[in-house]
C-alpha cells in the first residue's frame, strides 16, 4: 500500500521489519528494493533483486515484483532471464510460459517467441498460441536484413503453419484469417490472398465495414486487374455514393481499360464482380445518375458533385475535357457553393479544384458567389453583415477562397488595411453569435481574424514594421475570445519567435496540451528558440518534455504490442513497430538530444560539477556517435498552421527538402561539437616525454587521433553548411523556422570554436614533447592565445545594441543580438574547458620548474615564454568577459527604462478595446528580453568565478 501512495520510505521501514521476523521471505525483498529504486538508491536495490532473482523463485507474487522492478529499471532483458528460470522448474504452467513468451516479445527476441509459443501450444493446445507462433515467423521474416532469407525461410514456414491449419479445419477466428492475408501478401502471393478473402474464410472478416471488400480491390490492384477494380468500386458506390475512395479507383480503372482498349468477352460475364465501364461515356453517364439519385436522398451527399469535378479534371489532364460536356467547372463550383457554402468542409472541398478555373475569371467568380450569400446592411455599420450563423460561414468561405485564388495578394497596401479593418468589423460582429459557446469551443468567426493577421504578415514582410505587432494585438484579443483555439496559439508562438521573445511562448506552448506524437511533429516550433533565445531553464524544461516522450516510446511500444499478440490484432504488430522506429530516428529526437546535452555542459560543467565529471554521467563519448544518420526521419508538422496562400507561395516539397538538408548539417556541426568537448577529459591524462613508445599503448594517443579525426569531420561539416547558405534560401513566414547555422557563421563563433580545437591539438602535442625543445610549438601556441583574444572581442562587438528600440513610434526588436550573446557565452565556455585542460598540462611543468630552481638555487631559471602567454591569455579572458557582464547590466537598464506606454500608437487602424492588447504584447516582448538577459548574466558571472581559478 506504501508503494501505490507514493510513500516509499515507510514501505522500505515495513519491509525491514518483516525481514527480521523471516530473513528469507523474497517477495519482502523484492518489495524494499522497488522502494530502494524509487528514492533513487539504484545501485542498493539491483543488488538486492539479484540477490533474489539468483534464488530461481517460483511463486507469483516475487516474479511479478521482480517484473515491476526491472520494468522501472528499464531492463526488460532481466525479465526473461526471470521466466526462463520459472519455465525451467515448473515445466507445465500454462501462466510462465506466457509470461516468458511477452517477456521476449517486450525485447524483440522473435526466435525466441517462436520456440516458447509453441512449446505453449503443446501444454495447453489453444489457436491464439499457435498463431503467436506463426507471428513470431512473420517479425523474423520482417526484422531479417536479408530479404531473400525471409522470403524463402521465414514466410514460407510460416504458411506451411497456416496450411496445416485450414486443411485440419482449425482455423476459428478472423484474427487467424487476417494473418494467413498478411502472409500471402508478403510473399507476393496475390491470387491466393484473393482466393482466401473471396472464399469461405474470408466470411470471417467482419469487424471492419467493407474488409472484404478492401482487401479484394487491394488485391485485384496489385494483380492489375481493372475490370474487377472497376466493377467492384461501381457496385460500392451504388451501395454509397458518398465514398471517396471508390470514386477515386473507379476513374483509375475506367482511364486503364480505355489505354488497354480493353472489351468485354462476348456471351460471358464481364468480370467475376459484374458489370464493367469501360469508356468515358459510360463514366459521364454512371456521374450523373449518381448526381440525379443523390438529388432524392434525404441527406445531401457532396461526393457525387465532387466527382464530377474530379472526372472533367482528370479528362482535362489528357486533355479531352470538350467532347464530352460535363458543363463549366465555375457554374459546377458555384452550385456546389450555393448547396453546401454554409458547411466549414466547403473550402476545403473546393480548394482542391480551383485550378480548373481560368485566372481571368477569378474576380467575376468571387462577386458571383458573394451575391447569392444573404448579407443586409445595417444602420450602425458601413458594410452588410450576415445575419445568422449560416450567412456568416458563406462568406466566410468566399473570403477564404478569395485569399487562395491570390485576390488579396494583388491588392496595395491601403486597400489591404481597409480589407483587415472590414475583416475585424466582420469578426466582432460574429461574435454576437457565439456569445452561448463553452471555453473549449472556438467561435464561428475566428477564421475572419485569422485572415486578417495573414494580410497584416504579408505588410510586415514588405517592411511595414508596425503590422507585427497588429498581428499580435489581434491574435491576443482573438484568444480572449477563443481561449481553445490551437491555430491563434501557434502563430502567436510563431511570431513571438520570430522577434525574439520566449517567455510568451512556453506558456502558450504549454497551454496547447500537446499529447504523444505532438511532441515530435510540433516540438520543433518551442526547441528551435528556447536556448537561441537565451531562456536556458525553459529550454532544459522544452528538452525534457520531448525526451520524456521519446523515451517512453521505447517501452510503451512494447506493451502495445503485447496487447496487440493478447487480443490478436496481428496486422497492427508490424506497424507498432514501424513506428517505434520512426520515432527512434526522428530528427528532432537526435537534435533535442545532442543540444540537451549541449546545455547541460553549459549550465553545469566546471561550474557545480567537473566536465569530466559531467561527461561520463552522460555517458557520453568522442567515439561513439549514436544518430541514425541514414534513416534520420522528419516528422515535423510543416502544415500544421492554417494557410490560405496560392500554391506560388505555399510551403512546396522543394522547401521540405531543402529544411531537412539544412536541419540535418546544423545537427551535424552540433553532434561533432559535442564530441569533440566530451574528449576534452580523455587528453589530460599527462604523458611523461620518457614514455612517448609507449603512449599508442595506453590509449591516450588514439585519444588524440580520435580528436583530430572529428575535427576534420567538422571542417567538412562547416564547409558545407556554408556552401548550403550560399543558395540564399527564403522559407515562407509560416513555412520552416531557418536553422541558427546563419548566425554561427556570420557571427564569428564557429571560427572561434574550430580554432578552439586546434589549439586543444597543439596543447597535446606540447605535453608530449616537453618544454625543453619546444620553442616553435609554443610560439604557435601564443600565437594561438593571442588570435583566440582578438576573434572573441569580434564576436563580442557583435552583440553591441539596443535589443529593442523605438523607431517613428514603433518598437523594432533585434533578436539576432540577442541570439550572438547566447552564442558568445557558449565559445566562451568551451574557451574555458579548454583552457582548462590547457591549465592541467601546465601546472605539473611550473612544479617541475620550481624543483629544479631549488636543487640549483639559480633565481636564473627562464621561464618558458608558453607560461606568460597562458596568463595573458587568462587575464585578458576575464577582463571581456567582465565588460560583456557590464554590457548585460547595461542592457538591463536601459530595458527596465523603456517606458512603453509613451508609445504613440499613432495607428488609426486599432480601436480602442484593441489598444489594451497592444499594450499587453509588448510588455510580454519586453518583459522576456529582459528575462533572456538577466539569464545570460546570471551565466556568465559564474563562467568568470571559473576564469578565476585559473591562474596558473
């Protein structure tokens, strides 16, 4: 009971004191380590479970215990280890055996699944372990890296297994069907998986609608079979004119029989599913009956109407389209609109078939819309205005295809402030209607403020500076009204970002309640600036959301797919896994892992731990690198905010690609970063120059060679990256945030951290020479220092500036300076780390030095001239650094002095209740400016106690 509340210290007491009484008692054991493990006593509670698990204990509450705990320690190997055990002493426990067949499935042991399912199977002869089995055969076949292994080993055993079944007429459930399917369709066995669905096991298949049917047409696909295609999807759709999918396969067969000139059989059937169309009358012909019928029903059906569209634009595409007159695709589009303008699915419906519309006609087709939707005009307003709900969706509809067919785009700047200014009128007057909607709903006129914030983007990015902060206003009056809506969250987050300011985001971020996946598909858009912007304890917060996610993922997949052999829903098994996968090579999994790394360095090494320390809790290392470089996988959501662009400035497949490319190089420079830090601690092992043979022996000169190898890998890395930015990419503002590898560049900070590195090399290579004859090395070395110096005041001047300024009576922010200090206090750390190994090389050199002056009692020992180099270096380290703390301090003040409420919001185009919001946004942009500062501050002042210590 301790143990469920929560309160593991009383249960460890409780489990002492029964051990006193019977010392022997296992399930005590195991119970008091569980408590160990979660007060954080690892190491004491392993023992402890070992201690038990090496007494083979067979009874139920110990092993389940034991299970508990392992499953906590992440160690599901263990388990198996467990069962095995128990399997051994009770050979005949139908509950073991299973145990021990989920306890291999929890780590993918499929050989293994196979053996303990069958050995199941002749203890207790029941079809579910007979077929896990025959599963386990299948992840072999699909986990084997040689496919010609899995498809004439695995695949063909697995279907003797099943035959052996049907023919003894043992197969009972559906979930024995689908597998037997999954098996024919691997080894491409086309015509028998029809035979099996078409015949009397496929009666089995019936908890999905239609699965008979779906698998079939699959089936007839694959075997190229277009008359049966043809003829089944026309069957389907008299059945339901209103399924897209079938529309879809009908035209595909249709267009394939007319390219094959295929006929009908004289005398016979057509196909063995019927009738078969097989030209393009009977296909215009078979529409309209579809479009008469749906005429009748008693709810109004959009597919057929679509699918005419979809048909003239297929004719079209082959370039047919007049002999057969299916009519004029605006007059078809604006029926559809005048039958189904007031459902929010209209736009959506339509969007797909503008291009059928000739760009001359845009206009007429928009006014032609507008005068069918009732609006009436009213004595307080200027413009007409819909009178109920269903008015408003109308035309909300136009308005949103008006902003897709490009209308808005062409207009000049103060036709698009009239246009924002009626789109705001037309949403607070929409209001009214929603005046009875839940917090959790969003009101019917939300998109109206959307589209505005949308016009205001396209001013801001002509260089109207005063729209961003419009676009804000609006955003957060609109959320006022809609506290549920996701779209109004993600581009305030976005634009939030894009002026520098974090503090806003985490809180809207987390307000968006983002469950599972969303932490790979939208984390991006809170990891991308959390640390760029300097908010270090958010962006260690935003890491460890994302990790917590990816790493559960590991062992929930696992039990899905326990759950997934327990109820025999075998088809799901391959996708789970499928899955796990993909999130295992996932982009930003790699790139939260490497910069969470990264960070904690920053926060912690050499400040309240070493970074020797701090590496091997990491346990990190320069030789391994653990991303999937080939299979990285990209799973961010680009579309996930709401955009009614032309596709001529849509997001297009060449932006992804191009985003992917450049996210996967700034991973890159990142990973080897990280590596080359974390062999920092391997070098200063200090060498005598007497044993130099023997150094490739004690592994440290491999070290250095390890280190030297990464550091060419990054110049290649660097080289491309700036090959890659000479394209000059523009994304569009709501498209791909750009990587931070711009600003690295042009900042000065990657010429400052490469050198860094190689300054690292020559520092090695003084220690293994020795002092003595050395001139040349440590001339380099001062040469070195003296560059480092003169390269960090660079980067340093270009942090200088007002992060936030105000400009004709607008605020301009300038998050780029912003975004060269983080940088600056990260060369500057790895400036430390490595000084400080610089520091461990030295130090036993000057004791060594001082020996010998007192043996000789010569005051004329010269020093060697790298010494006084090493504390210029030191103390002109620690005199920037002082004057870049003073530049923060600076920065502090003049931003707590910015009296924002001088602003003159000249801007006639806010009403009044909208001024209030203006106010709040910048307070928000100046309140997380100031926040990032005082951060930054709060770093480096500890960065230069370390500068300190160094002195030699």
């Amino acid at each position: 009971d301790y143990l469920d509340n929560g309160n593991n210290k009383m249960a460890i007491q409780q489990a002492d004191k029964l051990l006193k009484k019977h010392k022997d008692l296992h399930c005590a054991k195991v119970l008091k380590a569980i408590g160990l493990q979660r007060t954080g006593k690892q190491d004491e509670a392993y023992t402890l479970a070992q201690e038990v698990a090496a007494l083979e204990p067979t009874d139920d509450n110990s092993l389940q215990a034991l299970t508990i705990l392992y499953r906590e320690m992440h160690r599901p190997e263990l388990v198996t280890k467990l069962y095995e055990a128990a399997v051994k002493k009770v050979p005949n426990s139908e509950e073991y055996h299973s145990h021990l067949f989920m306890a291999y499935a929890r780590v993918g042991e499929y050989k293994k699944m196979q053996q303990a399912g069958m050995a199941l199977y002749k203890i207790v002869p029941k079809n579910p372990y007979y077929f896990w089995s025959v599963m386990s055969l299948i992840m072999q076949s699909i986990s084997a890296q040689d496919e010609n292994l899995s498809k004439t080993m695995f695949l063909p055993l697995a279907e003797r297994m099943v035959e052996k079944m049907v023919k003894e007429d043992k197969i009972e459930a559906e979930a024995e069907v689908e597998l037997y399917y999954m098996i024919l369709e691997r080894l491409e066995k086309y015509k028998e998986a029809l035979d099996v669905v078409r015949g009397k096991l496929g009666e089995k298949l019936t908890s999905e609608l239609q699965s008979r049917e779906n698998k079939c047409m699959a089936m007839y696909k694959k075997l190229c079979r277009w008359p049966e295609c043809n003829a089944l999807s026309r069957r389907l759709l008299l059945k339901n004119s209103d399924d897209w999918q079938f529309y879809i396969t009908y035209f595909d067969s249709v267009f394939q029989l007319i390219d094959e000139s295929w006929m009908p059989p004289p005398e016979e059937e057509h196909s063995l599913e019927g009738e078969v169309h097989y030209t393009v009358e009977q296909a215009v012909k078979f529409i309209e009956e579809r479009i008469t019928e749906e005429s009748k029903s008693s709810r109004p059906l959009r597919g057929p109407y679509l699918a005419k569209l979809e048909l003239i634009r297929r004719l079209r595409y082959r370039g047919c389209n007049d002999e057969y007159k299916l009519g004029d695709p605006e007059e078809l589009m604006f029926q559809y609109f005048k039958k189904f303008g007031d459902k929010p699915c209209c736009f959506t419906d339509l969007k797909v078939f503008v291009d059928l519309l000739p760009s001359s006609q845009y206009t007429k087709f928009i006014s032609q819309l507008l005068e069918v939707i009732p609006l009436s005009a009213t004595a307080e307003s200027e413009i007409a205005l819909p009178a109920d709900i269903k008015a408003l969706q109308q035309h909300l509809c136009v308005v949103q295809l008006s902003r897709l067919l490009g209308i808005y785009h062409a207009v000049d700047k103060k036709q698009k402030l009239t246009v924002v200014r009626e789109l705001m009128l037309r949403y607070h007057h929409g209001l009214e209607f929603g005046k009875s909607c839940l917090k959790t709903e969003l009101q019917f006129s939300d998109y109206y403020c959307l589209l505005a914030v949308h016009l205001l983007l396209d001013l801001w990015l002509e260089g109207e500076e005063s729209a961003v902060w419009q676009c804000l206003t609006l955003l957060e009056e609109g959320l006022s009204h809609s506290p549920s809506n996701a779209q109004f969250k993600l581009l305030l987050i976005r634009i939030y970002c894009r002026l520098g300011a974090f503090e806003p985001v985490a809180e809207l971020y987390s307000s968006l309640d983002a469950k599972h996946i969303q932490h790979d598909t939208i984390g991006y858009l809170l990891t991308r600036y959390a640390e760029s912007l300097g908010h270090y304890a958010a962006a260690s917060q935003s890491c460890n959301f994302a990790l917590r996610f990816f790493h559960s993922n590991q062992k929930d997949t696992s039990e899905y797919i326990i759950q997934a052999y327990k109820y025999g829903a075998f088809e799901k098994i391959p996708e789970f896994i499928a899955f796990r996968n993909r999130l295992n090579s996932s982009l930003h999994f790699a790139q939260v892992r490497t910069e969470r790394m990264l960070l904690d360095l920053l926060l912690e090494a050499n400040i309240s731990t070493s970074l020797e320390e701090s590496i091997k809790s990491m346990s990190l290392s320069p030789e391994e690198d653990d991303i999937p470089w080939k299979d990285l996988r990209d799973n961010r959501d680009l579309t996930v905010l709401f955009n009614w662009d032309p596709k001529d400035k849509d997001i297009s497949e060449e932006h992804r690609k191009l985003s992917l490319e450049e996210e996967t190089m700034w991973l890159r420079i990142r990973s080897l970063t990280l590596r080359l830090v974390s062999g920092l601690p391997t070098l200063s092992h200090t060498i005598q120059p007497k044993n130099s043979e023997k150094t490739a022996e004690n592994g440290v000169s491999s070290k250095i060679d390890t280190i030297r190898s990464l550091l060419q890998q990054l110049e290649a890395a660097v080289d491309s990256g700036k090959k890659f930015l000479e394209q000059k990419i523009q994304y569009p503002v709501l498209g791909p945030p750009p990587t931070r590898m711009a600003g690295f560049f042009s900042n000065g900070s990657c010429q400052c951290q490469t050198s860094l590195f190689y300054l690292v090399s020559d520092i090695y290579e003084l220690d293994t020479n020795g002092l003595e004859d050395s001139a040349e090395i440590q001339e380099r070395i001062g040469n070195s220092f003296k560059s480092l110096v003169d390269r960090l005041t660079d980067l340093f001047n270009k942090c200088k500036g007002d992060l936030i300024e105000v400009r004709d009576g607008t605020l301009k922010t300038h998050p780029n300076l912003l975004e060269n200090l983080v940088f600056f206090v990260e060369t500057i750390s790895i400036a430390l780390w490595v000084s400080s190994y610089c520091d461990s090389v030295l130090r036993p050199f000057k004791s060594n030095l001082q020996k010998k002056k007192k043996k000789k009692k010569e005051s004329s020992v010269a020093m060697p001239p790298v010494f006084t180099h090493f504390l210029d270096y030191v103390t002109e380290l620690q005199t920037l650094t002082s004057n870049v703390i003073d530049h923060i301090k600076g920065l502090e003040i003049i931003l707590t002095a910015l009296k924002l409420e001088d602003l003159s919001l000249k801007d006639t185009l806010l009403l009044q209740e909208e001024k209030k919001f203006t106010k709040t946004v910048q307070g928000k942009v100046q309140s997380s400016y100031h926040h990032s500062v005082q951060e930054i501050g709060e770093l480096l002042k500890k960065r230069l106690d370390t500068i300190k210590k160094l002195k030699i």
